[in-house]
C-alpha cells in the first residue's frame, strides 16, 4: 500500500446558533428522523413516503400542480432544472436583477441559449413592476419571465402576484425564484399564476442543505413536452425524472438520498402542523422583534420597510466598525453564525437570519445581547 491511513477520527460540529441567510437550525425532530433505518429507495413503503412528500409540498406551496417534488440537490439545481427544461435556444427571457440570485437566472438563461432581456433594479430594492411592463412593451416576444421573490442577498420581498399579471397579459410563463420565501412569508403558486417555482430545504423549510422543491404548472409541463431540442440536462430532464417520482409503476432513475428525504418530510409535517398562516405570522413577529432591538442600538436596515423580508434583516454596518470582526466574534464567543454582504454589499452590511427553526424570540435575545457586547467592547 502507498498510501498510509490517516489519523481522522470522527467529526463533531461545533454547537451553532445558525442567525445567517442560511442554512437555519434544523429541529431535533428532523435529525431523528434523518437518523432512522435506511430502505431501499424503490421500496414500496418508500415510495408512499414520496408521495405524502407531494402532497406536502404542494401544501406548502399552496398549488394544485401534479408535477411538484423535491429535486435530489441544492437549490441551484431547482434553480437549473427550471431553466433547462424551460428555456430553448432562442427563447427571449425578460429576467430581473436586484442582487446576486436574479444574475444568476441571468447566466442560466444564456447557458441554455436563450436571450435574456435584463431589468435592473438596485441592490436592496424590490423588482420595479414598471420597469417589468417597460420590458415587455419592447419585447412581447419573450416567451418566458424570471424573478427572485426574496432576494437572500439584499433581503428584499418583491410583489410576485402583480409581476406574474404582468407576464401573463404578454402570454410569458412565469418562474419565480423561492428559495428563501417559501414557509416564511406567503407563497401562493396558484393563486398568483406562477408556472415553475423552486426553492430550498435549508431556510424556511429549517431541513438539512441539499434538496430543491420545484413545482411546475400545466402550462409549463404542456410547453416542456413541446420542445423541438432536447433537454440538454439528462439528469434533470423532467421527462426522465418523472418516471421516478409519478405514476404507477416507478422506475429508477438515480438513487434517491433517502435519509434527507426522511428529513424534508419531517420539516413538511412541523410546517403542516403548525399551519401555513402561523408560520408566516411567527416570522413576521419575530422579525418586529429583532429590529426593535437592532433599532434600539442604532442599527439601520437596508430595505425599504414594505420590501423588508422577516426571514433575512440585512443592515448597514455602523461607521468605524470592523464587520468581520464582527462575525468573527459572534461566532467565536457566542456560536453565533450571521452573514456577511455579497456582491455590491460586500463587507457594507450584515444579513441576519430568522430562518425556520431560527425565528424563536430565545435566538433573538441571544444575538441581541451578543450584537451589543461585541459592539461595546
Ligand atoms: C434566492 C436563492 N436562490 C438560490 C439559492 C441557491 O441555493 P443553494 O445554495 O441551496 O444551491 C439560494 C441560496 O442561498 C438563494 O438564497
């Protein structure tokens, strides 16, 4: 043998108070459930299991659509499986930028070979409806319409149903970006006409990283079913994927992670326990919470306070203070973990999370005081 065996014994995270835009804490209940036997992923009884995971998630995404499920991967592969299924080469797609997930959709776009018609909004503020109808007046042609509902990068809400009208008067279909609303703050695919939606197991949801609700509507499936050119994913060609996850007889397509999916179901049955409506008030509550405090120190939030999302609270970081350091100390002291500013707000603000399991008033005065004693020494 070359090579030796390393001296690795196993690992053991750190107790953590997870405050940034995500992952959030994830509930005991969920790592047991994570922790039960592993089956087989065509077990029968695990195929049961998979179908309560629709039935879950079209409730927490308030839609009737058949075709909803969680993709095996993070977000960013919700975020693809949309764009590859969806978009064909020399499709017109008016796409919205107000901070780094909407530029994101941008460069999806292009990689499928479509032309992406971009709107801008600044860093902070929500997508302009105005500037939506402006694009569209110039390019009724564009077949599809892409925008972030919470943009985790800035912490701004935009108005998904006034949006999606707007699409849907030039004949567009909608995908929206939810990956930080969903379980947070109403989400309503149906009632707002969205067409394909993704989102992520690590925010609202507080499951484990690693898994994507998607759903897609009739006329999204209707217009995936049309495409004159493959698509160029195998692994997330829906028309693959589906012999996996719908209809009687399921057939393999890649091994399921089993476990995560035990996790996701879990959250799901927390979320449906606790009522759609509750969790969006306990976050919205919460987040009143946290800014009188933040306030109360002085603290200035960056969005304006009708975008303002009460999962993610990103403020200016006070004149003269070190933001890093900042962080560095709230985790090192306190175990505390919030974020720091991407892109244009790099090093600018701090993003704190009330995420899921988070969004508990005891994180809120744990951070509160930790923010203080850091601030004033
Ligand atoms: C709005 C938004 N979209 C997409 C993603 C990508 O998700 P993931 O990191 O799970 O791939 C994130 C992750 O933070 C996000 O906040």
């Amino acid at each position: 043998m070359k090579i030796d065996s390393p001296r690795i014994t196993s690992f053991q995270p750190p107790a953590r108070t997870l405050m940034g835009p995500g992952p959030s804490d994830v509930s005991s209940r969920v790592l047991a459930a994570m922790a039960r036997p592993t089956i087989g992923h065509l077990d029968p009884t695990f195929v049961g299991m998979m179908d309560e995971l629709k039935s879950l998630l079209r409730y927490a995404f308030q839609t009737d659509n058949e075709l909803t499920f969680p993709v095996s991967a993070p977000g960013s592969v919700g975020m693809e499986t949309c764009f590859v299924n969806l978009v064909s080469p020399g499709d017109k797609v008016v796409v919205c930028i107000n901070g780094v997930f909407g530029q994101r959709m941008a460069e999806n776009v292009r990689r499928c070979g479509g032309v992406p018609v971009i709107v801008e909004d600044p860093w902070g503020a929500p997508v302009d409806p105005a500037k939506v109808e402006e694009a569209f007046a110039a390019n009724p042609d564009a077949a599809l319409f892409a925008f972030v509902h919470a943009e985790t990068s800035t912490g701004a809400l935009s108005d998904a149903a006034t949006l999606a009208a707007i699409a849907r008067r030039y004949g567009a279909l909608t995908i929206m970006d939810c990956v930080t609303s969903l379980g947070g703050v109403p989400v309503l695919l149906d009632e707002w006409g969205i067409d394909a939606a993704y989102s992520g197991s690590q925010k609202c949801l507080s499951c484990t990283p690693g898994l994507s609700p998607v759903s897609f509507s009739a006329a999204a499936v209707e217009r995936i079913r049309a495409r004159k050119t493959p698509c160029p994913s195998w692994f997330q060609d829906l028309g693959l994927v589906l012999g996996y996850w719908s209809g009687a007889k399921r057939t393999y397509h890649h091994t399921a992670p089993v476990n995560p999916l035990f996790g996701l179901h879990e959250s799901l049955v927390m979320l449906a326990e606790e009522g759609l409506e509750n969790a969006w008030i306990r976050h919205h509550n919460n987040h009143l919470r946290l800014r009188a405090g933040l306030e109360g120190m002085g603290l200035k939030f960056v969005v304006r306070e009708d975008a303002r999302l009460p999962q993610l609270n990103t403020v200016w970081v006070p004149e003269g203070v070190d933001e890093a350091a900042v962080r560095g100390r709230l985790l090192n002291e306190f175990g505390i973990e919030i974020g720091a500013g991407l892109g244009a707000l790099a090093g600018r603000v701090w993003r704190i999370g009330l995420m899921g399991h988070s969004s508990r008033p005891a994180n809120i005065v744990l951070f509160l005081a930790a923010l203080e004693s850091v601030l004033r020494s």
